[in-house]
C-alpha cells in the first residue's frame, strides 16, 4: 500500500482527488496517454468506490444503464444493466487492477485547502491524514490537480428539520449512513422521499418488513427498465465484448438523447405516455394522479428507474404503499400529516436528499488569497476561470455521468501534451468581459437549489457552457481547440540574475 512518501517526495505532475468512478477514469487516462507522469490519488475513506462503497443501504444499483455508466475503455460484461452496487464495486477494481493503480492510491487523506504559487507554477495542497486522531496535516505539491470527488457532501445528508422529531419512540435513519446491523424484519417503516433511493428502498426492504410505505410530498416520474438489456447482451454475445459494447453504448447514448429530447420537446405527450405505462402495473383502483402526476414535466427533473418495475410489482402485492402529503409533525407512533391522518412506523428512513459540496468543501487560494469559486466560471465544462492546472469532473444530470468523464479526461491529457510539447507550465482559462452566465447546473433538484449561491456559473456559448449532451461535448471536448483566445498558457517565471 502506498505511503505518503510519494506525495512528498517530489512534486507530483498530477494529483488526483478522490478514488471513485471519476478518479479511477482520470487514473486510466493518465496511464495510457502520459505513462511517464508521476501522479498520485488521495482518498478520504479507506476503500476505493466513492458512492458505490460508501451507501449500504438496501437495494442500492444504479439509475442507469451500466453499458453508459460504465467506462468507453473498460466492457461492462455483466448481464445485469441496471446493475447493483457489489457488480459496479467489482468492475471498479477491475478498472484499477487493469491499470494497475493500486500503486498510485493514498488512502485516509483528504486535501482540505489548495494554494497556487504563481512563482513555483504549483499547487501546495494541505492534506489531512483522516486516520489520525490529531488534526494531523502535511503538504503536497502538484503541478496540476484534477478534482475527482463528485459534487455531494459525502460525511452528512440532508435532513429536514421535522417537527417533533425528538418524540418518535422508534429509529430515524438516513440512508447515506445506514446501520448494518438495522433490523427491519416484521416491523413497520416509513421512507420519507420521492427520489431514487426511496424508489430503490421500498421495494428492497418489503420483503422482509411488515409494510413499507413512502411518503412522498410531490410526485416524481418514475419509469420501468429491463433489470437486464437484452439486446446489448446479445450484440455482446455475437459480436464479441468489445465490439458489442461498444455498439450497445451507441445504441443507448441514443436512446437517452431521444428521450431526453422527446420529453422537452413534447411534454404533455411523454407525460401521457409515462403516466400509462404506470397505469399498467398498478392496481385498477390506485390513485395514480394524486401519487404519479407531478407537477412539473418530464425531465425537468431527473426521471426515477425502476428495474423490471420493481416499485410497481411491491404496490401491487400490498406489502409497499405510496402516501403523498405534507407532514405536521413526528409524533411517538409515527408521522401526522397536515390533513390530519396520521402513519405508523416503528423506522422511519429520511430518504431526503444530499448535499451538495463541490471538491470536498476544499479551500482554493492564489498567491494566498481568497478564491471565491462562486465568482468563477466554468470553461468547457471542465476548468475553471482564473484557476491554473486545474481540471473537475463533472457528469451528466440527464444522462450516465460517466460518459462526460471519458470524454473531459481527454481533453486534460491533449492539454497535457501540448504544455509538455511546448514548454507551458500553466494554463487558466480567462474569462471574457459581459460573458452572459447562468447556474451551473440547469437542473431543478432541490439539492441543486439549495446550493446554487455557492457553486460557479456557466456562459451561455460554448466553451463557457455546461453541456449536458455526448454530442455537443464530443464537439467541445474530444475535437475541442486547446489553443484559443480563451486559454492563457504561461511559462515558469525567470529568476532575476539567470
């Protein structure tokens, strides 16, 4: 296992944040493209996986498909698509023994603050050894940094404040810090949420609980998928697994596009569509326009996937129900609701949301001062405006986050063979003046809301956009100009006298 002696040692050309699923990307790309660059990954846990290690909840899978979600250089060979955590944590090491990346990561370190030296062209990084019960930091220099740490806050949830909370006789949790040893067999709970992880709750935990019911304020578009593609599983069987996946990625980058695009274009119709389909699986009497008629239209906010219709199938049995409503108050049996009814519970899970917190709330400094990242603007959708050698990663909202990251970490690594090409040792990007900005992401979830005063912006013409679509970052990342009137590439400053 690697010890902090190749953090220190000599300063890294790239240090890695996070060893999730976008840090291991960054990781590949680094090995193939710039095998002679020293390069490092800091890892706050101590396990690689990010999301997919870090929730143990119930049931927990993806919410796409796995032949997107996984990487364009690594076949995703299981036949499950809409795969479950263990599956994607295993293709993930996969990923990080193929390129033999064990080498490359520190774990139980997490950078708490960065400071550029415009003098030394590098990054000092405070590191914290989050292993040691002192606040124990040490420093790390780098010439570049890549965020790979997501954009949730991975030590706290969030969770409303519920009135009455204190009275509940029984437990509350949540679901980002899921007790193993929790006992739900024959008992009686309640998820509070509408989103992915309580579509993925209730039918996970029916089985075993007594009845479990979701109590939803607002409704959320939920739609059935195949556990397994059966059409990519066959291109794969006759074409062979690489071939095959890569058709089989083709064909649902599409697939998503079409969606995605249908349901902007024409909402009232895919409403429609949507809302018979649920029809369908539910029971001929459930109220399907109080509890699936949300009040916005499709894609507005992400859709909910449920494989093989799992959620359907658990409503139909009666061992899961859907409630919909506002909650007054816990009270010691439960929750009581404006209108007065009242549901009891013996666990109540808080399947509320996240929050959101680019770069594991790290501290960014030029020269000692300040950076206000709610000031810069996002370039390409992978820099930042005024930050040297420095690269994010960031998915898609509206599709498998994954497929952005390839295509980001090919435009980092193009940037890095021009640098080393032409003797560059830095690049900002810089901001135009009257660039027209909007938020970051354009998305309507609430834990995007709450966030939106703290995050950068992003322009409203490319390359200052945010783009949610392979196509449009196929143009602007994969065949994308690295040399612009936009990108400020500088030289090591020449000490006075030499």
């Amino acid at each position: 296992m690697p010890t902090d002696s190749i953090l220190t040692d000599a300063p890294l050309d790239v240090l890695v944040l996070g060893a999730g699923i976008s840090g291991i990307g960054a990781g590949h790309y680094l090995r193939t493209e710039h095998p002679s660059k020293s390069f490092a990954m800091l890892e706050s846990r101590d396990a690689v996986g990010g999301t997919w290690d870090l929730f143990r909840y119930p049931g927990i899978r993806s919410d796409s498909d796995l032949n997107t979600f996984g990487y364009e250089f690594k076949p995703w060979q299981d036949p499950q698509s809409i795969a479950d955590a263990p599956r994607i944590l295993d293709y993930l090491r996969e990923a990080i023994a193929d390129d033999h990346l064990d080498d490359a990561i520190v774990f139980n370190r997490r950078a708490i603050a960065m400071n550029w030296s415009e003098a030394d062209q590098l990054w000092n990084v405070t590191v914290r050894r989050n292993d040691s019960t002192d606040d124990d930091t040490f420093n790390v220099q780098a010439r570049w940094v890549f965020a790979g740490t997501g954009y949730y806050n991975y030590d706290e949830g969030f969770t409303p404040e519920f009135p009455g909370s204190e009275k509940f006789a029984g437990q509350i949790i949540h679901p980002q810090h899921w007790p193993e040893d929790l006992d739900y067999k024959g008992k009686k709970v309640i998820v509070i949420g509408s989103g992915a992880t309580a579509v993925t709750l209730v039918p996970s935990m029916q089985a075993d609980a007594a009845h479990v019911t979701m109590l939803q304020r607002t409704p959320t578009y939920v739609i059935p998928l195949p556990r397994e593609d059966a059409v990519s599983n066959a291109l794969k069987k006759v074409l062979g697994a690489d071939r095959g996946y890569a058709l089989s990625r083709q064909k649902n980058i599409v697939q998503q596009k079409v969606v995605y695009n249908l349901c902007q274009r024409y909402p009232r119709p895919a409403r429609a569509i949507i809302r018979a389909t649920n029809k369908a699986l539910l029971p001929r009497d459930f109220d399907i326009d109080t509890h699936f008629n949300p009040p916005y239209n499709p894609w507005d906010q992400r859709l909910c996937v449920v494989p093989d219709g799992d959620l359907f199938k658990a409503i139909k049995k009666g061992s899961a129900s859907i409630e919909t409503g506002r909650i007054a108050t816990f009270t010691e049996k439960g929750i009581r609701l404006e209108d007065g009814r009242e549901l009891e519970a013996d666990i109540i899970v808080t399947a509320t949301g996240l929050n959101l917190q680019l770069f594991g709330g790290m501290e960014v400094s030029l020269d000692g001062e300040a950076v206000d990242l709610s000031q810069t603007t996002a370039y390409r959708g992978m820099m930042l405006s005024g930050l040297p050698n420095f690269a994010m990663a960031i998915g898609y909202t509206n599709s498998s986050w994954t497929l952005k990251i390839g295509l980001l970490c090919e435009y980092f690594c193009r940037v890095l063979t021009y640098q080393d090409a032409n003797g560059y040792t830095s690049v900002r990007a810089v901001e135009p003046e009257g660039l027209e900005k909007r938020p970051l992401l354009d998305f309507g979830a609430g834990y995007v809301k709450r966030a939106l005063d703290r995050l950068p912006k992003q322009g409203t013409q490319s390359p200052w956009t945010m783009t949610m679509a392979v196509s449009s970052d196929v143009k602007q990342l994969r065949k994308g100009e690295i040399v612009d009137e936009f990108l400020d590439y500088r030289k090591a400053p020449v000490a006075a006298g030499v």
